[in-house]
C-alpha cells in the first residue's frame, strides 16, 4: 500500500501543481495588463517594476482562492487518466477498495487544507498589507473609498464615532473626524482635524475645528466654535484597529478577526460581514477535503479514447460553481442577516453531500 500511496500521492501533487501554476500564472497576466493603465499615467514613482511587484504580492490572496479548485481539476485528471489507461483497474486487484481510497486522498486533502489555511492567514494578510504600504508610498495614503472606515467607542458618560479617511506609510491618520454623543443620544461635539497620530493611549490631533454643541435637545441650545493648532483626545482605539478596519475582511486573518469583532460587539456595533468572512476562514480550507472525495468517483468511470478533456472541463465548471456559491451566500446571509457560520458553511456542506452521493452511487452501489 506504500508504493500505492506514493504513486498517487505524486501524481496527483504534480497534476495539482501543474494547475496551480497555470491558474497563477492567468491571474499574474490579467492583474499586471489592469496595472499598466497606472503606469501608463505618467507618474515618475510608479513605474514598470514597481507594478510588477504590486501584482506579484498579490499571488497568495490568488493561491488561497484558487487552490481547492486547483485541488478538484488536478485530481479528477489524475483519477480519469488512471482510470482511462486501466491503471485503477490494476490498483483495485491490488486491494486499493473504495474506502482505502477515499482514506488515502482525505489525507493528502488534508495536507492541501494546512497549506489553504496557511497561505488565507499568513501568507495573504502579509503580502497584502505589504502591497498596501507599497502603494501608499507611491500614493501617499491608503484608503477604502471615499469614505473611509468607521470606529466606534464608549467611554464612561460618552460615545464617540470615529472617522479615519486614509493612513499614511507612517502610520499618521488624515482627515480624522469624531463625533461625540451623551447618554441619551445627543451630538455633543463634532472635531475635525487634518491629521493625526497615536501617543500613548491617545491621539494627537493637529490643525483642529471643533463644534461643541452646548444643551443639545433643548430649546437654549447653541454652537461654539473654535480652531487648535493641537489636541490630546484619550482613546483605547489602537493602530491596529484602525489598520484592520481600513483592510477589506477577506484580506484579514483569523485571529485580526476575531479580536476586531469582540470590539465591534463591545461598542453595540454590526459584526455581520466580519462574522461572515470569519467563519469562512474557518471553513473554506476544509473544501479541500471535500474536493478530493468529490473526485474520487471519476476513478470509476469507463472512458473512451479522448474522453478525459470533457470531465476536466466538467471539473472546472464544478470548481468556478463552488467559488460562485460561496461568494453568492456572503452576499446574501449579510443581507438577509442569516447565522454566520451556517452562512459560511452551507456551501461546503452541498458540495460535501453531493461528493457522498456520487461515492455511494457510482463507487459503492456500482
């Protein structure tokens, strides 16, 4: 059984790898042809090399992605063509029956599922915020959008919602704007300041306007304005959070997370996307497991000269499926506020009950 296993083992780790690369290498070429148009821009700092960086550490977001596809297309063509050049037939005689076989592709399923969690968690996040500060230095700011990200806080007597519009390279905040509400939900205060940066458990604000609203909810109420060169504001919101919350979920890793949504539900805020992509950190790796018995079946189909081609196709068409539901249930468990694991997991659990019926149907019953 040794020289069984090491015979499929490397077949399919080749075939696996052979897919990989060509998938990476597709995504390489459409990441670096959508870069061109900034560099043809004319900007002096932003030239040809700097774009082939920028997209070359995009590759392990693309690889955690990609690879429990990569997995199902690189295993149904090793299973066809043993199959189809009655190599299977041969391994079966040698006493390789349906549930050694399935024993021996969860295994190296699971090797895919360590590699699929270690690239989503560490390598991606890494590689990721790297690109980040890259284009930072060659922008001057990293930004979501127009509108920035959006922190709250509660303090003893007050609530505060902050605004971060962008992040230097260094770690200064720009365009800050905080405002501040009492118990019963009146707007106390609203500080603008162009910048900021983080001393100490507070943040310093430079170049400030503040509103303070004086009696709010009253009929006495008025506005005071006035302008700081500098202002000390105490904070628990650290770099990290705001870091974190400039970065899009998928970009995160598990344990950023997690620690992001203990303080969303901490600050009485919606953690529903955050719960979402969460949960499928958690289980997006194990479709790995799920991909390998799924192409277990091909194994057992009788092929014609030829007929290969048409079952790797139907095996691209299974993974790009899976990729699309998977995104299409994010979608529609943060809109219709479904459970987030159930959310996260249903994709997985179809796919696993249709690997288990095709096993029982076409390997067991057949």
């Amino acid at each position: 059984m040794r020289t069984i296993r090491r015979l499929i083992y490397r077949e399919v780790l080749l075939s696996v790898l052979f897919v990989t690369a060509g998938f990476l290498a597709l995504f390489f070429f459409f990441d670096f042809v959508d870069e061109l148009g900034s560099v043809s821009r004319g900007s002096s700092s932003y030239q040809l090399t700097q774009a082939l960086v920028y997209v070359s550490l995009m590759i392990p977001s693309h690889l955690y992605e990609l690879l429990p596809i990569a997995v199902l297309i690189g295993t149904i063509f090793v299973m066809a063509r043993l199959a189809q050049s009655s190599e299977y037939t041969i391994l079966r005689t040698s006493g390789l029956g349906p549930w050694r076989a399935m024993r021996t592709l969860l295994l190296l399923g699971l090797l895919f599922t360590m590699l699929t969690f270690a690239a989503g968690d560490y390598l991606a996040p890494i590689a990721d915020r790297t690109a980040q500060l890259l284009k930072a230095r060659l922008e001057g700011r990293i930004s979501i959008g127009q509108t920035g990200a959006w922190l709250k806080e509660r303090q003893p007597f007050n609530t505060y919602n902050v605004n971060v519009n962008s992040l230097t390279p260094e770690g200064d905040m720009q365009n800050v704007r905080i405002f501040e509400a009492n118990a019963r939900g009146f707007l106390v205060s609203v500080t603008r300041a162009t910048k900021a940066h983080f001393s100490e458990g507070a943040w310093i604000l430079e170049d400030v306007e503040r509103s303070e609203f004086s009696m709010p909810g009253t009929d006495h109420a008025k506005v005071d304005r006035s302008k700081l060169e500098r202002l000390r504001w105490p904070t628990e919101i650290s770099p990290e959070m705001v870091s974190v919350a400039l970065l899009q979920p998928d970009k995160m890793s598990t344990i950023d997370l997690f620690q992001y949504i203990r303080h969303l539900e901490q600050n009485s805020q919606t953690s529903q996307r955050y719960e979402i992509e969460f949960w499928r950190k958690v289980f997006y790796p194990l479709s790995c497991m799920v991909m390998v018995v799924l192409a277990l079946p091909f194994a057992y189909l009788h092929f014609r000269s030829g007929g290969i081609a048409a079952y790797v196709f139907g095996g691209v068409l299974i993974g790009i499926s899976f990729f699309l539901l998977n995104n299409v249930f994010g979608y529609i468990g943060n809109l219709r506020n479904w459970w987030p694991w159930l959310t996260s997991a249903a994709p997985g659990m179809i796919y696993t009950a249709m690997s288990l019926f095709a096993f029982g149907f076409l390997v067991l019953r057949r």
